[in-house]
C-alpha cells in the first residue's frame, strides 16, 4: 500500500479516496432566406399615344405577375436532400443502443436499464437479425451496470468484450470471452476502467485507467504481450493538485482514451500533472513514450456528453482524437482541424477501414472527406446517436428509434421493406442508468472522501471513537459533512467537503492515524 500499512477497522478496510459526489444551447434551426420578387420586364415600344402607355401598362401588369409568381417558387423549401441510408431494425424506444459491427454480424449493447422477460439488467448484447434486434440469453451480460466499450472478433464462434461495470461507488474493468453456453469473465478489476482497446500487430490490446486514484496499465487481451511502460509522475512535483511528495503512485498522463495508429504507433490522450490534455505516444519498437501537449478545445465545445475516442487514420502513423472536437494526428504531433459545423460538439465517431472519420455532431452525420466535412442527410431528418463502421465498409447509424445502414459487402438489409417505422422528431429519452463515480479533483463542486467499509458484524449505533479522537481539535475539518451511507447493501462511512484541498487534508490526516 504504498509505504502504509492496511488497517482492518469496523471489520472493514480503510479506503480514505477521494470521489467526486454530486453538484447541487439551443441550436439554431435552418432560416429560409428571404425571397426577393423577380425583377418586371421592360416595356418594348409601340404604336405612338395611347396605345404606347396601354402597352407600358400592360407589360408592367404582366411583369408583376411573372415577378410574383418567382417570389412564390422561391418562398417555397426546398426538399430535403434524398438519404442512402436505409432502415434495417426497428430499437425498442425505451432504451438506448451503441453499435458493434463485428465479422458475420451486427451487435448492439444497452446504455441504460433493461427488463427482459421479467428480468431487470444494467447492459444487454443483442444482435441484428431478420429485421429485428434481439436480446438471446446466450449474449447477457452477467451482473449490472456495465457499459461495453467494444466487441472484437467473429460472430457467433470468437468474441472478445470489454466493458466497465461498476460496484456501485467504483469502477471494474471486465474482458468477456463468448462461449458455448455465454459470456465468460477472463477479467475484473475493480478501481479501473477500460479507456480504450486497439490492435497493435496481432495483438488485441487496452488500457486501463483508475476510477479514482493509482496508475494504468496496459492489458493484453489476445496475441502476444505488448510490453509498454506508462509514464510514472514525478514524486518531487505537484501533480493533479497534490502536494509533493504524492501519498501514491501516480502517472504523468491519467488516461481518457487509448488507440493506435495502423503502423502500430500507441496514443493515450488525458490530463497531464498540470491538468491540461496531453498525448503519451509510444512508437513502434520503443517501450517508453514522449508526452506532448495537445491543443485546447474551443470554448463552448465542452466534452462532458461527448465520447473521448482515439481511432485509426487514413495514413500508416495518422490517427483521429475525438474529445467533444476533433484532433488529427499526423506527422508526429496533433493537430486540432475544424468542426463539422461552426459551434458544434462532435459527440462520437468511427473509422472506416480507409480511415474515413464518420462524425455525429449535435445529431447530424458528417464524413470527413480529404480537408472538408460533407454531411450526409438522414431519412426524415431524425437525430443521429450512434454510428460505427465495420470492416467492410458499412456504416451503420442508430437514429429515430431505428437501425440506418449504408455500403458494405452486401446491401441485403434482412427487412421487408416498409416494416421500419423511422420516428420524426426528437427521440424519446431513455431510462436514467447509474452514471459511473468520477475522480476527485480541484474542479469538482464537492468531494467525497470515502473512509471505512463498515463489516457486516459492525452495530448500527457504533459512535467512531478512533476518527473522533484523530479529529479531536482539528477545526479546519468543521466544514465537512461526515455520514454513514449503504450502497447495493454495503455500508461506507465518509464525508463530503466543500474543496479539494480539505479533501487531501482529511486524506492525509485518515492515513497518518491509520500508520
């Protein structure tokens, strides 16, 4: 543990970490352009006199009309754009899909809560079949509460998932295998959450991240070990808020997201000891990496509902970054390229198998083709949520409560055409899931310090007498909110405080007496 010993107290472990707890734009729609009246046609001259003005009349009356008849055609919209995209599946509106597109197969996994034949789960596998996407025992997730970051392999015989679940109050890496009767767990870490997976040679590789605090490690999940060292911060220097010397290891760059270029060139883009974004890059053949810094996003393109992906380029040492915008990364260092849409948030990507980035930004799909963004319009206008691209080529999109596909090998969609009902309008907001528990830090409006686990044998009355006394005249800690709360069974006692420094201060204070 670092220097200091573990200490069993209420029959439980001391954690003493520091969570985040919780905190007590309208887009502009298209304008027609304003339709100014065809301009009257000029008289021609005529017979002399009356006959002369009767036909200056006459002309300007029939110019007005013709004039009044173009204003009309103009005032009139335009139709909109005919789509490519063609509706495969119908998505139950109740829930919220991500998009697996796999050799042999299309897979979907559930984002929020789902019941299933009277069963209630936190994640779902289903698969795309005859039109309809359904759920068979076979592709259910063990326990609840799951995310899956990626399927990898073939289908129906060699799948490989990562996912992160959760425990309630911290995040579990999970690697699934497919097998005969289900999913079968190789692994479950708690504390750490998948960033990203890539394929670097023939190995199948991710990288996982802490939930709160500690250092990442890479995992290889098939093929052989990739043997790659994370960058250790420096213990004589402040890092993310700490004080030197930091009470536990940590890394240079806390891992947001992780992939690989096609050359084999490893990027982990996070937040670095100052808490600026930064780019940790491993080459191919070299063990340790170079950090550089990474440009700020613009104002107003927050990331917090916004994937952070790292995804394979068109060239051999290129890749995409997405974090809210989009960064290319080329020639050895990144560079942030424009936008699909002035304003607008880039919420998630796919690559093609050419590197062709597939973009949804504020609900419209974009392709990035050469140095510019085309749009590529959806059937009725509904809003984008997902998109992916599988190895042949097909993008498939999750929108107005359906399944959108374009290209690929075979452009057999396996629906009788017009069983798919695309939704006009916004999409029905899906069930609340449980969000995952972010780490603490300078930025979060409270901090949670979780300081024992209570044991099952431990009385509902017990009064702390070991944290009254090490609290005994410490009035700086006046302003924290000490309570005991229960969680999926499990009770924790721990404290809320207005800062992070407080939080670091009962940190310190909950390890000192405990050594």
């Amino acid at each position: 543990m670092s220097g200091r010993r573990a200490w069993w107290g209420l029959g439980g472990l001391v954690m003493a970490m520091a969570g985040c707890g919780p905190a007590p734009r309208a887009a502009d729609g298209p304008r027609a352009a304003d339709a100014a009246p065809g301009p009257g046609a000029p008289a021609t001259a005529g017979a002399a006199g009356g006959s002369r003005a009767a036909g200056a009349a006459g002309g300007s009356r029939a110019a007005g009309a013709a004039g009044a008849a173009k204003a009309d055609e103009a005032a009139k919209p335009a139709p909109p754009p005919k789509s490519a995209f063609t509706p495969v599946a119908q998505v139950p509106a109740e829930i919220d899909v991500r998009l697996h597109p796999v050799e042999g197969a299309l897979l979907v996994s559930t984002t929020n809560l789902l019941t299933l034949e009277g069963e209630q789960m936190g994640a779902a596998v289903g698969v795309l079949k005859d039109g309809t996407i359904e759920f068979p025992k076979r592709l259910r997730l063990l326990g609840w509460g799951a995310a899956v970051i990626g399927v990898y392999g073939r289908y129906p015989d060699q799948l490989d998932l990562i996912a992160t679940g959760t425990t309630g109050r911290t995040g579990v890496a999970e690697h699934h295998v497919l097998g005969a009767q289900g999913w079968v767990q190789r692994m479950g870490d708690p504390g750490l959450w998948f960033t990203g997976v890539a394929r670097m040679g023939s190995s199948l590789v991710g990288l996982v991240g802490p939930t709160m605090m500690g250092v990442p490690r890479f995992v290889t999940l098939r093929g052989p070990r990739v043997g790659l060292t994370i960058t250790p911060a420096p213990r004589k220097e402040p890092c993310r808020g700490w004080e030197a010397p930091l009470p536990y290891p940590e890394a240079e760059v806390r891992p947001q997201a992780f992939g690989a270029t096609r050359d084999g060139t490893a990027l982990s883009y996070g937040l670095d000891c100052d808490v600026e974004s930064a780019l940790e890059v491993w080459k191919p053949g070299e063990r340790r990496a170079t950090i550089m810094p990474v440009p700020a996003l613009p104002e107003g393109q927050s990331p917090d509902d916004a994937r952070t992906l790292i995804l394979p380029g068109p060239g051999e040492g290129e890749a995409w970054i997405v974090d809210g915008g989009v960064l290319h990364y080329q020639g050895g260092e990144p560079k942030r390229i424009d936008p699909p849409a002035k304003g607008a948030r880039v919420l998630t990507a796919s690559a093609a198998p050419d590197g062709m980035l597939w973009a949804i930004a504020d609900g419209a799909l974009f392709a990035r083709k050469g140095e510019a963004w085309e749009q590529a319009p959806l059937p009725d206008g509904v809003k984008a949520q997902d998109v992916a691209v599988g190895s042949d080529g097909a993008v498939w999109v999750a929108a107005g409560g359906a399944i959108l596909k374009h290209g690929g090998g075979s452009e057999a969609a396996g629906a009788a055409p017009g069983t798919i009902q695309v939704q006009k309008g916004p999409p029905p907001k899906p069930k609340p899931s449980r969000p995952f528990p972010e780490p603490g830090g300078p930025t979060c409006p409270q901090n949670l310090v979780v300081l024992y686990t209570f044991s099952k044998t431990a009385p509902d009355d017990y009064d702390f007498p070991l944290t009254r006394k090490a609290l005994k005249g410490r009035t700086e800690f006046s302003p924290a909110r000490f309570v005991v709360t229960r969680d999926m069974g499990q009770r924790f006692f721990a404290a809320f405080v207005p800062s992070w420094d407080l939080a670091k201060k009962l940190v310190d204070c909950s390890i000192s007496f405990l050594t």
